[in-house]
C-alpha cells in the first residue's frame, strides 16, 4: 500500500467523481482507475462501487477513508518534523483567513516571501464557519479570524490583537466628523453590510439583538473589497472591525457606542496538532508587523 494510493483514494472519496478527482490531482482518469484498482487488489476487497453515472464507496471503502486520512496526515506531520530539524524551511503553509482579517496580512506575506522564498503559500479566505471546518480537516495549517462568541470545539484561538467593532464611512460622509456613533444614529443611514454568515456580520446581529434598532440595509455582499469601494463611493455606512480597513484610505472608523463591541484578532489552531516551522515564522512575522503592533499599541 501507497501513500499516493491513499491520497488518490481520499480525493475519489470526498468527490465521487473520477473526472473531478483526476482533474484536482493532475492525473489521467486512467491512472487514477488503476490505482485503485490496485489498492482494492491489495486489500482484497472492492473499495467504490462504479456505475456509468455513478460512484459511491463499499462499506469497507467507509471503514477505510478516516484511516487513509489520518495516514496522511502522520506522514505530512513526519516529514514537515524533520524536516524542521534539519533547518531547511521548504514546503507548504495552507493559511484561511476569514475576509475582513485579510487587510492585516499584506505586509507579512510580502516579508514572509522574501525571507522565506522556498515556502509555497496558499491563502484562503473563507467565512469563519467554512475556515473552522477545513481546519478540523487539517485542510488548513492554521486561521485567521476574530474570536467568535461560542468556543468551537477542538479549536484553539491565540490572542493577536484588540480592535473595535465600528462604523465605516467615506472621508466626506457627515458621521466621519463623529468620535462615536450609537444605534440609534446608524438607523438613520443606509447601510451596505456584509452578508450573513460573514464574521462581520455575525458580530453586528450579536449586537443588536442586545439593542434592537431597526437598521436600513440597502445592499448585502461577501467580497469586502467591494463593500468598501461602495462606501467610498456613496454615503452607505458599513460596520466592520476598524482592522478592516488597514491602509484603506478615504474611509475612516468610527466606534460604535456599546459596551460589547471589542473584537480580538486571533490565530485559530488545532488543539494538539503539530506547528510547523514556517506557521510558527508566519505567525512571528506577523504579531511584529505595523498592522498588530499600532493595534496592540493603542489598547496598552
């Protein structure tokens, strides 16, 4: 048995589809097929029932698929020890990051490429529920997202920062001349938020569930790139953490005015998996750029 005979069979696992599956591994169908074919011959028993417009596992292919996982994952975690010990920083750092954290990062990847050119780096931002769930399936190395209000099981956030929960407006909007901004204030503007299940937003209904206030919202959306080019570009109103707009300029952050609204910056790992180097230098780089240190600043 194969760990390449294994990783096959996971991904023709998780995606019962040969063409899709082959496709991701960049292999042939044809190669895949005989793979596991030659992984069900070692093992003596058939792992995928196949149908010309169907695959679907055995009941032995269900026993089998956590312990391929897990197989993958040891032999991952043994050869990114070693080669931690050997000094060499090499490899693959998988890092998801929810999308209003995503302004904080420019400045440490561009260090972390710099310094540590060998390490690959694929950045995923995805809300914070789909974040904890490829964390849990070791999809990821480690997330980056503001604490959520409940614990989630098996994962441990590390504190980064503090910051705010605030209203984001333009530069020339007429609450930018404001020191803070209540409820009752944001209910006479047009908001554009950011949609539901975002952390953001996650945050803010947590808020006003505590303080009912019927608010205007004019347009919801996931990309926060674009909800902040609406608010500099009209006189909506968006609430987001203040770290959001990092180096965006032409908005500004006003606080909003409750007891309840400081929001940690975390780093979320998985409880007793193992840190590779290059998360531990990522995450080094990071706790030392402008970004965490003018917010770690600011509530000393």
């Amino acid at each position: 048995m194969e760990l390449r005979q294994l990783r096959y069979f996971v991904r023709l696992a998780e995606t019962l589809n040969f063409s899709e599956a082959a496709k991701t591994l960049c292999i042939t169908q044809s190669t895949l097929s005989q793979q596991i074919k030659q992984l069900e011959q070692e093992l003596d028993t058939q792992l995928l029932l196949r149908t010309s417009r169907s695959v679907a596992l055995t009941e032995a292919g269900d026993e089998l698929l956590p312990y391929a996982r897990r197989t993958l994952i040891d032999a991952e975690e043994c050869t990114a020890r070693i080669s931690d010990l050997k000094n060499v920083l090499c490899g693959t750092l998988n890092i998801g990051v929810t999308y209003s954290f995503g302004p904080m990062l420019t400045e440490t990847l561009v260090s972390f490429m710099k310094v540590y050119p060998h390490v690959k780096l694929n950045i995923y931002y995805r809300p914070m529920s789909e974040l904890m769930e490829m964390l849990r399936e070791r999809q990821v190395d480690f997330a980056l997202a503001f604490r959520p209000s409940q614990a989630i099981d098996g994962v441990e956030p590390h504190h980064l920062f503090r910051t705010y929960a605030a209203a984001i407006v333009g530069d020339l909007h007429p609450l930018a001349k404001k020191n803070v901004i209540t409820l009752a204030e944001l209910s006479q503007y047009e908001l554009a938020l950011p949609a539901k299940g975002l952390q953001a937003r996650n945050t803010l209904e947590g808020i006003i569930s505590h303080y009912p206030t019927p608010l205007k919202v004019r347009v919801e959306l996931n990309e926060v790139n674009i909800l902040l080019k609406l608010i500099r570009q009209n006189r909506l109103v968006t609430v987001l953490a203040e770290a959001t707009i990092h180096n965006e300029p032409g908005l500004k952050a006003i606080p909003l005015d409750i007891p309840d609204g400081v929001m940690e910056g975390c780093v979320h790992t998985l409880r007793g998996s193992y840190h590779k180097r290059s998360m531990r230098e990522f995450i080094r780089l990071l706790s030392e750029s402008a970004a965490v240190r003018e917010r770690v600043n600011a509530w000393l």
